[in-house]
C-alpha cells in the first residue's frame, strides 16, 4: 500500500517519446526533489512552521522579553530555515513545460532569486539579535513586528495539504476538516493576540476589553489572559457576542470592525468548503476517491490476494496522474494532420530502431505510429499474461519491463526488456497464446498497437509483409526457449498459411509464365488467398479439362464400368484444349439427351484457365448432370488420395505429388533459407532430405512434419499439395 502511495510522490512521469528511462542522473551535487532524504528534511521544517506559526503572533501580544532559552530556539529556528535556503540552490526543479528535471545550477539559481528568495530571507533574519545592538530599542514594537514576516513560512503547509490530500492511505473528508479546522483555529489565534496587543498598549488599562472585566489583568497569569483573549475572538468569529467582553476604546472598536469584515470571508470560505465537501465535493479528487473506495470493497468482498489490490489501486493512480496531464484530450481536440506530425516526431524513431520492423519501407513505418497509442503503467502491473489470446503489440518508451515464462519448477525471468524494444509481437503475428508473461518493474510508458491494425498495416504491402514475418522467424530461431515444433506450429496458423500459399502460388505461377503456359496467373490477394483454401469436389475434374490429362477422364471411366460409353476421343480433348470457348450457361442437361462422350466434353469445353476457374466454379447443377455416380465416387477417392494416371497397358501408376517444403535450423541460427520452396515428391525419405539439403544450403534435415505436426516416417502417406516442414533436431 505504501509503494501505491508512492506513485504520487517519488516516480515522475517521462515525457511522450522520452529517449530513456526514467532513472535520470542528474548532475553532481545537485538532489532530486523527490529524494527520500529531502523528504524528511521538508518534513522537519514543516514541524518547525507550525511553530514559528504560533510563537509569533504570541510573542508580539504577551512576551516583553524573551527568556534566554526562548531566544536560543528562536535562533535555532532561524538557523535551520538558513540551511534551507542555501539547499534551495541544490535543489532541482520540474520544468512545467516539459515536465523533466532542470539540474543546471544557473537556471536553479535565477529561478530562486527571481521568486521566494527576497521572502525567505526577510522571513529568516534574527531581528532580536540585531536590535541588542540598539538597547534602548531592543524591545521596541518594531523589532517584534518584524518578527512576524515568519508567518511567510506558512506556504509550504499549503503544500503539505496539497499532498496528503491526494495519500490514499489518509481518509479525504477528515483531511479536509482538519485543514479549515487549521484555517480557522490560526484565524481566532492571530486576532486574539492582536486584540491583547492594543489593550496592552493602551494608555488607560480600564478603558479596554480586558481591563473592563478584569481590571488588574496584567497581575493574571499568561494563561489566563491567553484564554481571555482566544474566548473572545471565538465568540466574535461566531457571531455569538454574549456582551461581557467587547471594545472600550475607538483602537478597539475600529479593530473589531475589520475582524468582523474579515470573518464574513472566512465565513464564506468555511461553509463553501464544507458545503463543496459534504455535497459534491472537489469533483475530479473525489472521483478518484470514490474509484479508490470502489477498488477497495471490491477486493475485500471477493477476498483478492494482496498484490492484485495492490495492482489495481496502482493502476488507478496512475490513470488519475496521467489524466491530470491532459495528454489524450489536447492530442484528440487536434486535427489529424497535426496529431500525425506530432506522432512522427515523438514515436518514429523509437519504432525504427525495433527489430520487427527493420528494411519495411517509410510508408507501412508511417501507417503503424499513426495509429499506436501511449499508455503509462505502475510498477508490478501485468501488461501481459502468459497463454492468454494476443491482442494487442508493445513497445516499450521509457522505464523497465521483465518478461517472465511458467514453468514446471515455478516462475522464471526469462529477461528484462529495455528502451526501444518490442513484445507481444510473437503471439500476435504467429497466432499462438503469448508465450510469456509481462511485467513493468517501474513506472513505464509503453505504445500500444492492436494485432488487427498491424495485421492489416503490413499486409497491404507484400514485400513488408515478408520482411517482417522473415525478421519475426529470425528471432525466434535464434531464441533457444522456442523449440522446432513451435516453429512449425507457427507457420500453420491463420496469418501464414495466408502467407505461404500465395508464396508458393506465386512461385508456382513464375514457373508456369516462364514455359510459355500463360496457365495461372501471380496473385496474391486476400480473395485469391481465400480460394486457394477452398476445397471442391469437383476438383479433378477442373485440373482435367484445364490441364488436357484426357488419360485422368480414361481412366475415371473405366473405373465407372462404362469405358466405350465415356471415353472421349484425342481428337475431342485436343478441340477443347485449343479452343476453350465453352459455355457454363447452356441449356439444362438430362441423362437422356447426352452420351458419356459428350458428358467429359461437356466438362472440358466448361473449363477456361485455371484462375478463371476458380473464380468462376463450373454450378453444381450442370456437374449433377454430367457425371456418373460410380464416377463422381472415384473423383472424390482423386480429391483424398492424389492423382493417379491411366496407361496403355492398363496399369495404374501414382504420379509426381507437388509439396511444398519448409526448412527450419536451430543449429545454425544465422542461415537465412526461404521460407517455402515446391519440388516433386521424391520416391524415399532419403531423397526427400537430399532434395531439401540442395534446395536449402548448409541445412540437414533428420526429421519430417505434416500441417498436423505429427512426425512422418514412411514417404506414402504424403498426399499431393502438402506442406511438410523439415527440422534439423
């Protein structure tokens, strides 16, 4: 609880886009203001004020001499405030403006000089000391009202108010009685010793107040003449007036009528200030009192652990400090334009200098510090949980975060993350629950990004998306806690399944433009994307007539019992393949009206290139009519098992399967492979690790994945189309 208190008074919050931690160093001989020790020293003068704001105002009204040891705590007194004063010039200061320390000691010093310094020397001369000099006016009224320039001293309790008001571990409403009680009580002080002082000094001692009730006073002792003059200026300041003392003479009457004017303002101030406590009170600090209050209850009636309540009423304070800042509501009430210079100015070269982000150009750059947000967080706040969904990116501005992993013996510190680095970017862009938990250590400011808008920053850019999911694939390679199947499982989720089927159709498609085919054309859009992981039934057949294999058809219906009935002549498969002008909106087919020949025309003629096909699927309806049952069944045998091919002699052989490989090395943590390549299934395991050794320099594969990441061990059970993912160890 102590430390959540704290936040308002030892942790200064950096500015936006702070270059460094805030833990500044400041110059030498120069203390910071929020120094534990500086704090125990204003501490002691704030005792000190409160004496010297009593003693005062006495010592004018009752005390013609001083006793010797009054004088000694007089000149102690005055001593200490000295100190103080030359302190100040060590003391650094928080710039308004910006809101950082000034250590330079000229600018220290013509702050000090410029403002309270003439106050606080005037306020600290030992005036008695100087007038022993003058014995015939040692005593005089003028040396002791110099003496009251002390009561300067009061403003440092304003500031104590200012401070505690806002202590969580201190009851607000209390905070506030007491300080109009001290307001008040200081008031009925002053004028009660001020009223002593004029009947004192009157020529005619029973022509005042005190000498009206009590005509030999000055034979009383301190004490009662102290509570005469403090009964009287208490009913005066209430407005009770019983009768039995009041003014004698016109020094007193006029006396009495500024009191009088003096107590209808603090009158005023008194009922203003219980009436805005009692009714609404001091509205943002009393909301932030109540959250307080609510955070409390709400711990205790749930029974949560210390450090959650702990965590939580941080959090709370923090969030009161940074909305005092005003930050979020002058950056909102600015145009866009503006908000992104300043944006630029402030973030960009933080987020340049983050690894996940090196080699993407200028715009996608841009893009991400627009749309990233500030946030301050508390020291011990969890940013991050472990094994929770990825939401949201961080990078860190200024202060200290430790990312932290469960393990099977406890919780480990896996590292403590500085200025300029990033996190939560692992979960986030492999679609995996973060894989550590992350904590601030000090008060932090951190820039927020959500996964959705980095998602759709760097996918609008192919190339940037590369880049980053190739800087993202680096790091995790070289981060030993990663093992090969986290890799391997990374790949296969959402985002870069999206990734490496547009790579691999892309290199598929190079491949086809550059014999001539013009067969597929380079695509790599989100629909196009969507395509490719569309499954369809109807599959082979496409494949069929796009790619002129008229021995796939053959074969189909021979299997169908119906081999003289459905095989189409060359001469029919060559027409279609030269023309390709079918029509998928002819007339309604019925079994009746057509021959099986016709039937794998009809198919062929259908079937234009293979991305229009695929835009364009051949209907349903027509492919009902079109095929067979007994031949509908072996496609869907084609669509699971892969493609098979129908020689002259009858035999059936299991063509070349198409698969795309990925290598992956946690052995050489600097081998830079690509992240995809396509080759033909080779006819053994052995060949299969030779290919990607050959397609993948200075990498030994030893073991074999599936999209399921089940380790494969025999070659026959890879289907065409595949992603198999080769590991070293």
């Amino acid at each position: 609880m102590e430390d959540v208190s704290n936040i308002f008074h030892n942790d200064l919050l950096p500015s936006l886009g702070a270059r460094a931690n805030q833990s500044i160093k400041l110059r030498k001989f120069i203390i910071s203001p929020y120094d534990p020790r500086y704090r125990i020293w204003e501490t002691l003068l704030l005792v000190l004020v409160v004496y010297s704001a009593w003693i005062c105002p006495f010592e004018l009204a009752f005390l013609r001499y001083l006793s010797w040891e009054l004088f000694l705590v007089e000149n102690i007194v005055d001593s200490i405030f000295a100190i103080d004063i030359i302190l100040t010039f060590f003391i650094a200061y928080l710039d308004q403006k910006s809101y950082l320390l000034v250590d330079n000691p000229k600018r220290i010093a013509a702050r000090y000089i410029s403002s309270w310094f003439i106050f606080d020397v005037c306020s600290t001369i030992p005036y008695q000391p100087f007038g022993l000099l003058f014995k015939k006016h040692a005593n005089g009224l003028a040396y002791r009202m110099l003496g009251m320039l002390r009561l300067w001293r009061l403003r440092r309790l304003s500031a104590l108010f200012a401070r505690i008001e806002k202590d969580i571990r201190l009851n607000y409403y209390w905070i506030r009685c007491i300080k109009l009680i001290s307001v008040t009580l200081f008031a009925v002080h002053c004028a009660g010793c001020f009223n002593y002082l004029i009947a004192d000094r009157y020529p005619n001692p029973v022509r005042t107040w005190i000498g009206a009730a009590i005509p030999n006073y000055r034979s009383e002792s301190l004490w009662v003449r102290y509570v005469t003059s403090i009964y009287w200026a208490i009913t005066t300041l209430t407005t009770t007036g019983y009768g039995d003392l009041h003014a004698e003479n016109p020094r007193e009457m006029l006396f009495s009528t500024c009191y009088m004017l003096f107590n209808l303002g603090l009158t005023a101030y008194i009922i203003g200030n219980m009436t805005n406590l009692v009714v609404q009170g001091s509205c943002r600090t009393r909301n932030f009192r109540d959250t307080i209050h609510a955070a409390s209850q709400f711990a205790a009636r749930n029974q949560l652990p210390k450090h959650i309540r702990d965590e939580m009423l941080a959090h709370i304070c923090l969030r009161y400090k940074t909305e005092g800042l005003k930050q979020k509501e002058t950056l909102d009430s600015l145009p866009k334009g503006i908000r992104s210079s300043i944006a630029y100015h402030l973030f960009f070269p933080i987020i340049e200098k983050v690894y996940l982000f090196r080699g993407v150009s200028f715009t996608c750059m841009l893009q991400l510090v627009t749309a990233m947000e500030t946030e301050y967080f508390p020291p011990r706040e969890l940013v991050i949980l472990q094994n929770e969904a990825p939401t949201d990116v961080y990078i860190l501005v200024s202060g200290a975060v430790e990312e932290r992993i469960e393990m099977d013996e406890g919780e480990k510190v896996q590292g403590v993350l500085s200025t300029g680095e990033i996190f939560g970017e692992i979960g986030a862009l492999c679609n995996v629950p973060q894989p550590f938990t992350v904590c601030t250590t000090k008060v932090s400011q951190l820039l927020r990004v959500s996964t959705t808008v980095l998602k759709t920053v760097i996918g609008d850019n192919k190339e940037d998306e590369q880049i980053v999911l190739s800087n993202i694939f680096q790091k995790i390679g070289r981060d030993p806690i990663f093992s090969a199947v986290f890799m391997a499982k990374s790949m296969h989720n959402q985002h870069f399944r999206k990734y490496n089927s547009c790579s691999t159709f892309n290199q598929v498609s190079q491949e086809n433009e550059s014999e001539g085919k013009g067969r597929l054309t380079s695509c790599c859009g989100d629909e196009h994307c969507k395509k490719l992981e569309e499954t369809d039934r109807h599959e082979p057949l496409h494949k069929t007539a796009n790619h002129s294999d008229c021995n796939r058809i053959n074969y189909l219906n021979a299997k169908s019992g119906g081999i003289e009935k459905h095989i189409p002549t060359k001469t029919m498969c060559t027409e279609s393949m030269d023309k390709g002008k079918a029509d998928v909106h002819q007339p309604k087919l019925t079994d009746s009206s057509i021959t099986g020949s016709e039937k794998a025309r009809v198919i062929t003629q259908n079937t234009k290139e293979h991305t229009k096909i695929r835009q364009s699927r051949i209907p349903d309806k027509i492919l009902a009519f079109s095929v067979p049952e007994d031949l509908q069944e072996i496609t869907d045998k084609y669509t699971e098992g892969g493609t098979c091919s129908y020689k002259d002699g009858g035999s059936v052989v299991t063509e070349n399967k198409r698969v795309t490989i990925h290598g992956y090395s946690q052995k050489n943590t600097n081998l830079k492979v690509p992240c995809a390549k396509v080759i033909n299934l080779p006819g053994s395991m052995d060949e299969l690790f030779t290919v990607a050794s050959q397609k993948f320099m200075g990498f030994c594969p030893i073991k074999l994945f599936n999209q399921e990441f089940a380790e494969i061990d025999d070659i026959t059970v890879i289907r065409d189309g595949d992603h198999l993912f080769l590991m070293e160890s």
